[in-house]
C-alpha cells in the first residue's frame, strides 16, 4: 500500500524530483539489501533533530507545573520531566529516510553526502516515494522540511508532543537543503531487511522483537526498479568507476539513465 499521508506538499510537488546521494558503500548497500535504510533521529549529525520549540516546550511545563499540585509528590518529578522524556523517546522511536528536492544537483550536497569522485546519487520523485517504498503507511509520512526559528516557532501542545511532528523540522541553518523526508515508526516488521540483508520472518518482529533498540535504524524493502529514475555519477568520477556503475546497474536491472553530473561538465 502507498503512503498517502503527505505533510506541507502541494499536488504539484508529487512529481517534483528528489534526489539522495550516497556513498559507494551505501549503494552497494541499497542495491544488495533491496531496501533503502532508515536512521533513527538521535543518531543523525544535528543534536537537535526532533527538539521541542522552546515556546512550545514552555508552555506545556507550565500547565504541567499547574498540575503537578493535584498529583502525589512521588509523581511530581514525572511531571517535570516528561518534555525532556517526550523528546528522547521520539528520537528513539521515530525513523527518517531523507531525500532532497532540485532539478539539478550541487557542489555541497556531493561533498556532504557522498563524494567527490566515488559519490553516487539516484533520482526519484515525491510520488514514487509514496509508491515504491514500503513503510507501514499507517505509521508513515512523507513530507517537505520546515526550516524554522526553534526559539520563535509556534506550534499547539498537540503538534509538539508528537514526534512525528516535530521531525519534519529543521534549523534555518539548512534550508538550502530543501529536503523531502519519509517519517516513519522504528519498529522491525514483515517490510524489514535484517542487519544482515535477510528478509524479516514473523518471529523475527512478533511481540517484544518488533522493538529495534540496538541498532541504528532500519532497512526498509523497496522496489528499486520503479523507484529509481536515473543514476547520476559524482563530478571526478574516473573511467573506470563509471564502468563499474554501469555494469552494476545492467546487472541488477535498474531501470533510467546513468548520467555523469552536471557539474563535470
């Protein structure tokens, strides 16, 4: 089934393009495991991945200190705390698969995420996002990034204690970016690729094995074939790393072109 829940997109951005860049070990990875990988937000690079705005985190301690006079003593530090248990239990529990939008590529995004001249990026759209990658669409978003104030932004006491919410934004410090997000629950099910490339059996997610503590986050199985568009190869590629992606992609059956970057030329 499709993810049809879609977060601060108009109908015109479905067949817009994204684009993910990736290291050459990260797609051998995609290609091998046949999924694409989702990382928990507590592990990603900025620490303030799924924060609480400050307003908004203001706010509730303040109806929380209000009520903490009609509770036990013994359940007052609860109280207190529950934002800051709120916030890391979403980083915990809630999973992204991070695309970006442009009709072409750029120097940064290849230097900061994949490389120079080993870098491979693949080329889909919004709308095979939501087709051909295979989250839970019950516990699954996918929507564009807000880049906002953390200190400024508003949100209601509902929208803030929702992880999910919250992991669609960003610092204003990465709105070049323009990023496409998938959102999704980090729990292992019949959609998941083991650690070690294997499909999930039902003992492997039944009960309390659904959980995924130990591990970064999570493969999640996807149809290659009409997810990716065209392959792009980083601006210094050599001769024969162009070979080589060309062999790999003829012989795992992907469809679209393979194009060198706009930027080689």
């Amino acid at each position: 089934m499709a993810i049809e829940n879609f977060r601060n997109l108009d109908p015109s951005d479905l067949d817009r393009t994204v684009w993910r860049y990736l290291t050459f070990a990260k797609y051998v990875s995609l290609l091998a495991y046949g999924a694409v990988w989702f990382s928990k937000l507590n592990v990603l690079v900025d620490r303030y991945e799924g924060a609480m705005p400050t307003k908004a985190d203001e706010k509730m301690l303040d109806e929380l200190r209000e009520l903490k006079r009609h509770f036990h003593p013994s359940l007052r530090d609860q109280l207190e705390n529950a934002n800051r248990r709120n916030v890391e239990d979403g980083r915990e529990l809630t999973l992204v698969n991070c695309w970006f939008l442009g009709e072409s590529d750029t120097e940064w995004m290849w230097k900061q995420y994949a490389n120079w001249s080993e870098g491979v990026a693949i080329k889909s759209t919004v709308r095979s996002l939501s087709n051909y990658v295979f989250c839970d669409p019950r516990f699954s978003s996918i929507g564009r990034v807000k880049y906002v104030d953390l200190d400024t932004h508003t949100m209601t006491p509902y929208e803030a204690n929702q992880a999910q919410e919250r992991a669609f934004l960003k610092r204003r410090e990465f709105r070049h970016e323009q990023e496409v997000r998938i959102v999704t629950f980090n729990a292992k099910g019949p959609m998941c690729v083991s650690m070690e490339g294997d499909v999930l059996k039902p003992a492997d997610y039944q009960g309390a094995e659904m959980n995924n503590f130990d591990n970064p986050g999570l493969y999640i199985r996807a149809d290659l074939r009409g997810l990716i568009k065209e392959t792009v190869l980083a601006p210094a590629v050599s001769a024969w790393f162009e070979l080589l992606i060309r062999k790999i992609v003829r012989e795992n059956n992907i469809g679209g072109s393979i194009e060198r970057s706009s930027l080689s030329k």
